[in-house]
C-alpha cells in the first residue's frame, strides 16, 4: 500500500484506538514508512494524543 490515498483512506476507516495501537508498533520514528506516516497525519488531524 504505497499509495498516499490509500494510506489515508486506510486510516481514515481507523478507531482511534486502532491508530495509538498502530503508532505504539512503529519501530524507527526516524524513518517512518508512508502507512506509519499517514497514522500520524491522522492521529494529529483528529488531535488524538501520541
């Protein structure tokens, strides 16, 4: 899932749960992938706390 729309869309359909859980597994926060990327556009465009 490399696309930017289908990452948005993918955790657009997300609880916010589901995006502190998916933010709790990332490994690299220097390096983050598009999917990891789009978590955290969508945790801060909700105002969901890291």
């Amino acid at each position: 899932m490399d696309n930017v729309a289908d990452n948005a869309a993918a955790v657009a359909a997300m609880a916010d749960a589901e995006l502190v859980a998916r933010w709790d597994q990332v490994q690299d926060p220097e390096n983050l992938t598009a999917l990891e990327q789009a978590v955290i556009d969508e945790m801060e465009r909700r105002e969901v706390d890291f």
